[in-house]
C-alpha cells in the first residue's frame, strides 16, 4: 500500500541511528508541504562469494543480516535498490551464476513492495551481463517512474572498459528529451560518473558527456556504490552520494597510498558497513538521505 | 666582496645554461624504450623510474585479456589487445610517484593490477 509520509515524521522514524546529509541545492529546502513524499533504501556493493576473513569473518552472513535490517525499519521503504556489485566476480561462468542465484534467493526476503537491481562489474564485465541477465533478469538500463520521479538507471560496468557508450548516451539524452526541464530526477548508477579518482579505477571515461546531458535539468541527483564509503560531490548544481558498502569498506582517497579494503575491527564488528535510507518526492524539494549501519551499536 | 658575488651569478649562470642544454638534450634524445607486459593480474614492472623531460616510449603487449593501460596523471591510456603490440610515447613534465593500472575489468586480480611510475629531476 501506498504510504504518504509526513516529512517531520519520516525524519523521526528514519534518522533513529543514521547520519543524515541533508541537501544543499538552492531551492532545495527542509520545510514546506510534503507532496506524495516517499523513501527508498540504497543497498550496495554485496560482494557475495567475497570471502577474505581478515576484512569480513561474517562474509557469509553479511547479506542475509542486511536483509533483515531493512525488514527491521520502522516505516517500509517503498523499494529497495541494488545499486551494484550484487556479487563477487569470478573467471568462472559457473560460479558467477551460482553466486547470483543464491544472491537472487536471498534478497527475495526483502519485505517491501519492490526491488530493483542492477549490476555492478563484478556482476557483469566479464560476459558483458550474460548470468546477470539470465538470473536476475532486466536490461541493464533503464527507467522507472515512482510518485512524480523520474528514476534513470545506467549502466557504466557491462563493458570490461568504464564507460556508458554512445549508445547508451544517445538513449539517454532521448528519455531526457521527454522530461521537464523541472521534473525530478534521480539517477542510479555503479560507478561514479564523474572522474572521482580515475588512479583507483573511480570513475567513468565517458561519464561527464551523461552529466553534461543532465545539466540542463534543475532537479536532478546521482546516486551511486563502486567506492565503498560514504562521499558526496556536485558537478554545478548535481549532486552524487556514494553509499557505503554491504560487505567490506575501502581507503577514501589521500587515506592510503593504494586502493585498500580496511580490516575488519573485532572492537566495532561492521564498522563502516551500511545502507542509505533516501527521502525524495515531487514536491519540489531534493532528496534527503540518512547513512544507515548495518549492525546498529 | 663584490667579485664573489660576480662570481657567484656567473657559476649561476652556467648552470643555468647547462640545465637548460641538458633538458634540451634529454628531450631531443630518442625515446626511452620500455617494454611493459600485462598479464592476469599484474604489469611485468611494478615500479618504473623515469626522468623528468625524458621521453619514454612504453611497447605494451598482452597473451591474455584486452588489458588498459593507463597513467590518469599524464592522461595517457591505451588499450593493450592480446597478441598485439601497441606503443604509447610521452614525456613526463614534472616529477612524482604516478599510479598506472588496467583500466579494463579483467577479473578476480583487477584490483591489484597497478604500479607506479616514479619520475625523478635528474
């Protein structure tokens, strides 16, 4: 069923145990009338098959306790999205498939209306998103309307090079066409889309030619995995958030000399892992989001 | 007093005047030649050292996958396409520790596939 939410009291019922980062767009303010206010959960970065005790002893479980986070909110998210890198790759078509099977039959106990997948490289780069789609099922882009917003998911991993592709571009820049310079936009997608730290393999060769795209529209946020921690950038007035990860954090950048997966702390089991929580509507106002732990202290 | 000051800006300027030759001299050399293999899971070379003005020419080659080569600092990329050669020629222009990776998901090793170049002024 569908549920409007109040916005002070869906600050009450999903800010308990998170950290918010509120929107700083112009226009983009915390009060005034919600109108058909909804949220969503943001899941990323699964990695199932990751198996490295040092970083995550409870690789295992990790989805499954994800799962059961999400079910344990107070208010039901209207859906819940992968944003990626459901599973850890592999050079072997079989087990790529048994781990997207067994990664499939797990989140099929998210209790919320809809899911929505898509993958990550470690899904999909190595056969260009052949068991992904066999198993999982969907294109790999595409869109989705909910309450008033415009979702757009793309896909930047399918092709073993990070890139959209002209003719993803294309196909973007057309569904673009069909929407009011104000309409609300949110777009989903795996890698960041602008060059984050292309020396961590952090960014999309092509991915400034798809904001370039979206710079006309004034409502228009990104939302995206890849990196494993939290971190927040704009392109002009667009936003990109990148949510933590389900399975093992990684190094921000000027943390480390490398590209480091942190190791697992036995003081604070879980540490840096998590969802986001997002609050977005048509009511004018920009999306809202909250850093959710995944295992709460 | 004054003498040793002349002195001091006469040996300033011949040094200055030899660098400068010597730069001259480093650039109009040939290129550098370094022969690079990319291979599931790592470069053939982890550290390069390199000099500053130096142009270098790297001769990529891979036997297995459609590797990338890539130097994000100095905007250089290549793809690397098994069984073939490629070379990329660049000089570096300033001196430092520069990250180079595949660019090009290739599978359970990705991630570690990277090295550094190390650019040194002399």
């Amino acid at each position: 069923m569908a549920t409007t939410i109040d916005r002070r009291e869906f600050l009450k019922l999903a800010g308990i145990g998170g950290a918010v980062f509120a929107s700083g767009l112009p226009g983009c303010a915390t009060t005034g009338a919600a109108q058909e206010d909804f949220y969503f959960v943001q899941l990323s970065d699964i990695h199932l098959g990751y198996d490295n005790p040092k970083v995550n002893p409870e690789a295992k479980s990790t989805l499954a306790r994800a799962v059961a986070a999400v079910n344990s909110l107070e208010q039901k998210p209207d859906f819940v999205v992968f944003t990626g890198d459901l599973t850890q790759t592999t050079d072997e078509p079989k087990i790529r498939r048994q781990r997207l099977t067994e990664f499939r039959d797990i989140a099929a106990g998210l209790k919320v209306p809809k899911v929505y997948y898509f993958a990550g490289e470690h899904d999909a780069a190595l056969d260009r998103g052949e068991a992904y789609q066999e198993i999982i099922g969907g294109p790999l882009y595409y869109t989705y309307d909910h309450k008033g917003v415009h979702f757009i998911v793309l896909d930047n991993i399918s092709d073993p090079a990070p890139i959209l592709g002209e003719k993803q571009i294309e196909w973007l820049k057309a569904d673009l066409a069909r929407q009011k310079t104000d309409a609300p936009i949110v777009v989903l997608t795996h890698r960041p889309l602008f060059p984050l730290y292309p020396q961590w393999d952090w960014a999309t060769r092509d991915g400034m030619q798809a904001v370039d795209a979206l710079m006309p529209y004034k409502n228009v946020t990104v939302f995206y995995g890849h990196i494993h921690h939290e971190h927040h950038h704009r392109t002009g007035h667009i936003e990109h958030h990148a949510s933590r990860a389900i399975m093992f954090p990684l190094s921000p950048v000027g943390t480390a000399p490398a590209k480091t997966q942190l190791p697992w702390d036995a003081a604070r089991p879980f540490n840096g892992l998590g969802f986001r929580t997002v609050e977005a509507g048509a009511g004018g106002a920009g999306p809202k989001m909250w850093e959710q732990p995944l295992v709460k202290a | 007093m004054r003498a040793y000051l002349m002195r001091l800006a006469a040996i300033a300027a011949i040094a200055g005047v030899a660098g400068y030759y010597a730069a001259a001299l480093a650039a109009a050399a040939p290129p550098e030649r370094i022969a690079l293999t990319a291979a599931k899971f790592a470069f053939s070379s982890r550290e390069i050292r390199l000099r500053k003005g130096r142009p270098v020419t790297f001769v990529l080659s891979s036997p297995d996958f459609a590797h990338g080569f890539s130097v994000p600092d100095f905007n250089l990329r290549k793809d690397v396409m098994p069984g073939k050669t490629v070379e990329v020629t660049f000089t570096p222009d300033r001196a430092g520790r520069f990250i180079f990776l595949c660019d090009n998901f290739c599978g359970e090793g990705h991630d570690q596939m990277a090295g550094v170049l190390v650019v040194t002024d002399d």
